[in-house]
C-alpha cells in the first residue's frame, strides 16, 4: 500500500486530477461572476426605467465620456441641460450612481438620513479612519452631539485673530515672493496657512506652522492623497482592495497615510503632554467651553468607554483634513474669480477699507459688515464648490415630487457643482454675478448647497464662512489681484475642487 501510494503514475494522476479540479473551480467561479454582474446589471436597468440616461457601454459604463481628458465635470454639465433633475450615470457594467442636481430632488434626499455610500467613502477609511465625515447611524450622532459645541460662536469669536495672523504670515511671503513679470501659485500657500490656521484654532497648536518643514511634507502628503483617489476611482482593477494594497499607487498611498498619521499624532501628543501638566489641566477643566482637541482628550480620559484612542485619532485625522483642504480651495478660487472680475474687486476693497482703512485690526464684529464681499464669497462658492458632490446610499425606497422612484440600495450621488451649474436654477450659470445673492434675489431652499444641508452638513460651516472673510479682506487690502492669462485654472474633482495646472495670479502691493 504505502509503496503503491508513492509510485509516479499515481502521483502524476493526483497532480492531474487536482489541476482538473482547481480548473472546474475557477470556471465556477467565473460563471458565478459573471451572473452576478448580469442580474446586477439587470436589476439596475430596471430601477432607473423611468430615468432616461446618455447611452452607455455595456462593461465599460460612461468611462469614456467621464475619464477621457479629466472631461468629467464638463461632461456632467452637457448631462444637466439634456436630462432635467437626475439622469443615472454608470461607472462600469455593473456599477452606476444615480445622480442629481435639481434643488427639490437635493431637499427630498437631504431630508431623510441615508448612510453614505461605502464604495466611494471607504477609499477614505484607511486613512481618516471612522470619524465625523464616515461615521453614520448611533456612532455618528453620539460624535455629533459632543463635537457642535467646539463651533459654538463663544469659541469662534478668538479665531479671528488667530486666523488674521495667519493670514499676516502668508500676505508677508507672499510679498516677498511675488514679482512684477511672473504669476505664483497661490494653492500651496494658501493651504499652508488654512492648515496652520486650523491647527492654532482646533489643537491649539503653537508655532509656526507655515515656515516648519513636516507641515510641509503634510500637505505634500494631502496634496498625494488627492491624486490618488481620483485615479482609485478611475482604476476598475483598483476598486479591489488587496489589488490596489499590491499596486504601486497603493503603496504610494500607503507612504501618504503615514505621512498623515505621524502628522496627527505629533499634533496629539504635543496637546496630551501639555495636559498632563496639572496646573494646566485644572485652567482648561474650568473654561466654560473646550476647544475640539480638547473635548476629545477630556472625553477619553473622563469616559474611556466612550471614545477609543483609535476613535480620537480618527476624528484628529478628518478635522485636520476637512479642516483645512476644503477651505484651501475655497479660498484660492475665490482669490482667482476676484482677480479676473476687477470690478467686483475693487467694490470688495472699497467695502473693507471703510471698515479696516485706518488700521484697525479686523475682528468678529466686522465680519457681518461686509455684506458685498459676503456676496462674491458665496459666488465664488457657487460657481467653483470645493466639495463638488456627496454621495448616499438609499436605506428605503423614495418618491420624487415628480412621482418618480428609485428602490433601496441605489447610490446617488448629490452633485452640488452639476445643481450650482444647472441653467434651469442658475440662468446663465457661468457668469460671475454676485447679485445672485442680494437680500433681494429669491432663491430655492436647496439651489446653494456648498456646505450640503440636512443633519449632515457641515459642522464646520461657520468656521469656514469666517476664515474666507478674514483672508479676503486682508489680501484686498495688501494686494490688487490680477489673473494670468497663459495659465488659466482648470477645475478637476479630485477630493476637493482643484485646478489642474494650479492658480497662479499676479499680486500687485497696494501702496
Ligand atoms: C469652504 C470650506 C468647506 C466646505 C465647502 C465644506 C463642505 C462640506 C460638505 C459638502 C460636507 C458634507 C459631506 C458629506 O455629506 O459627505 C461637509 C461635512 C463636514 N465638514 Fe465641511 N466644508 C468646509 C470646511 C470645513 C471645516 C473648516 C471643517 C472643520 C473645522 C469641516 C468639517 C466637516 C466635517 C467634520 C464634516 C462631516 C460632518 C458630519 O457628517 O456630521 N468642514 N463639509
Ligand atoms: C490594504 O491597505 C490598507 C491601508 O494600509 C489596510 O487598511 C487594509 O487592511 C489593506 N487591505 C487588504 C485587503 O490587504
Ligand atoms: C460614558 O459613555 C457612555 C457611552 O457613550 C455613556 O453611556 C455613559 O453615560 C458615559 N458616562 C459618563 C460618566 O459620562
């Protein structure tokens, strides 16, 4: 027996039956695969029946029409003035997101509590971690509840300061670095100082943020991070995980989340440290309200049981994000549309030389004293949103008001720059016209909705609102601004709204 079971023929037809076998699997498996995608696609097809849409192919989706040149947001746009509300829009075979850019289609979705869609957000995850933007259901309101307070104006009111010295470093390199005959690239500048403004603000940060070098391999890493989960999405091979983590752009990904995380956790120990320190541990226990760092430390260290050290790190990670890109944007193509609407411009200066001319130095009170320069803020919003979509996932089915219906499960995609674009809410959509928001225009609930709206808008909304006024003002005042006409910005949707080819203007000092 034991001779006979090592004999060659019998082990050369074990080796043949198994190959056989293990063949059999894999034609399983691909049969399985490929009637899942079959009776997916087929189900999709009928749920969005009553929703015409641009055709498509049958593997590769609108892959073309979307990905082809970074034509994506340009491509939306011709969708929105052929298919009024919604139009369903497929990214493979087998994969689609329902999207929509009509304000009553915005107010239904936003009104009900859909959890975010996992096959975009969870690109995220490995690196912000399951914090405030992630989280949904339980988790996410217990988080809610005890972060709102950090944005309570009593704690807003000294950021003004804050950010306007800030804003004074950034203005003071700038001045140095800016030239009559070449333009500069304001991107990276700019989010030097958003993230040095966030980190002063919300972790109480010391130092100088915009001239220390890990600050800057920080936003070299976000600046990473952007690239790469345009190019996640774009990748059908890369929507797999072990397939992406075995890729070279996942371990480029994998290098940027370290980047981050050292970042995070130096900022988090740095502000642990300081409490330990008892005195200042009973001066922070008996201020009336805590910073956002400190409400978590506080939280952890008062109540283990309701906040993880890997919870704390996340929501870090995602405040330190959103906190600063988001508002990077904002500000940089805010600074770009003033600069080539010089008559816009110079209305904005004459606004804030009568508040700060003589100056005094700006604070909490004059922000609601600028009333124009608010007026080309929310523009400026408008036509270039730093957040240019967010994205659920049906938990039930819903009705439209036009009696139209999706069924659970189908992802939609809630494109605020295909609704800020949409000609049929916005006349003439590409013109810069900050009349649009005088007191007197009219509009719809949900026509402007940068910082989206329902319970899962913006925490930080106000907090943005303010830091865009601040660096306005203060750049107005200092610099006339003036585009560059060989290097006009284009806007690619990667995290946050960026330009492909940066924003470069020309700064000209005002004497
Ligand atoms: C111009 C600047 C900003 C814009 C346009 C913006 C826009 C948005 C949008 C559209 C959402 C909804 C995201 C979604 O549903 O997936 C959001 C959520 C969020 N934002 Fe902002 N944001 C800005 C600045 C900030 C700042 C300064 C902070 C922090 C200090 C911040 C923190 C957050 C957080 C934590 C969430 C998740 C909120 C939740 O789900 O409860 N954002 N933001
Ligand atoms: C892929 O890499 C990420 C980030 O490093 C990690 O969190 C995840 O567990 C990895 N997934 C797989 C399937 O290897
Ligand atoms: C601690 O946190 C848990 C879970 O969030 C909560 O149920 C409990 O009431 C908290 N305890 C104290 C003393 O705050």
């Amino acid at each position: 027996m034991g001779v006979s079971a090592l004999s060659p023929t019998r082990f050369l037809g074990n080796i043949s039956g198994f190959i056989q076998v293990a063949f059999l699997l894999c034609l399983l498996l691909l049969l399985f695969k490929a009637a899942q995608f079959y009776l997916h696609r087929r189900w999709l097809l009928k749920a969005f029946q009553q929703f015409p849409s641009p055709p498509s192919h049958w593997l590769f989706g609108h892959y073309r029409e979307q990905f082809q040149n970074d034509q994506e947001l340009q491509q939306v746009l011709k969708w929105v003035e052929t298919f009024p509300s919604a139009c369903p829009r497929w990214l493979w075979g087998s994969k689609a997101h329902f999207t929509i850019y009509d304000p009553d289609y915005m107010k239904v979705i936003l009104g009900r509590s859909d959890p975010k869609a996992n096959d975009v957000y969870r690109f995220l995850a490995p690196w912000i971690g399951y914090g405030l933007l992630l989280l949904d259901g339980q988790a996410w309101f217990q988080h809610r509840r005890m972060l709102t307070p950090a944005f309570h104006y009593d704690i807003l009111k000294p950021y003004v300061k804050i950010t306007a010295d800030s804003v004074q470093v950034m203005l003071d390199k700038l001045e140095k670095l800016a030239d009559q005959d070449t333009s500069l690239e304001i991107f990276k500048h700019v989010s030097l100082m958003t993230l040095d403004t966030i980190m002063k603000c919300a972790f109480s940060h010391q130092g100088n943020v915009q001239l220390d070098e890990n600050s800057q391999s920080y936003i070299q890493a976000i600046g990473d991070l952007n690239k790469l989960f345009l190019s996640r999405v774009k990748n059908l091979f890369h929507q797999n995980d072990i397939i992406y983590n075995l890729s070279s752009n996942g371990r480029w990904a994998k290098r940027a989340y370290q980047l981050a995380h050292e970042h995070t956790d130096r900022v988090i120990k740095l502000r642990k440290d300081q409490l330990q320190d008892q005195g200042e541990l009973e001066k922070i226990r008996k201020k009336r309200r805590l910073d956002f760092l400190d409400i978590l430390l506080f939280a952890r260290i008062e109540n283990e049981s309701s906040l993880s050290d890997k919870d704390l790190r996340a929501e870090v990670d995602t405040f330190m994000f959103e906190g600063h890109d988001t508002t990077a944007s904002g500000i940089s193509w805010t600074l770009h549309a003033l600069a080539t609407h010089p008559e816009h411009q110079q209305r904005c200066r004459e606004e804030v030389q009568g508040l700060l001319g003589d100056g005094t130095p700006i604070s909490w009170d004059h922000l609601d004293k600028m009333p124009y320069t608010t007026m080309c803020i929310k523009e400026a919003l408008r036509i270039y949103p730093p957040v240019p979509g967010v994205v659920r996932e049906l938990s039930k089915p819903v009705i439209f008001p036009d009696g139209r219906s999706l069924p659970k499960g189908i992802p939609v995609t809630l494109s605020i720059y295909a609704l800020h674009h949409n000609p049929r809410v916005w006349p003439n959509p590409e013109v810069f016209d900050p009349s649009r928001f005088s007191p007197a225009a009219a509009q719809h609930s949900h026509a402007f909705l940068p910082f989206s709206g329902g319970s899962r808008n913006c925490i930080g909304k106000q907090f943005a609102m303010n830091e865009l006024k601040v660096v306005v003002a203060l750049t107005l005042l200092r610099f006339e601004l003036l585009p560059d006409p060989t290097k006009i910005p284009v806007p690619v949707i990667q995290l946050v709204l960026q330009s492909k080819n940066g924003i470069h203007l020309h700064l000209r000092k005002i004497q």
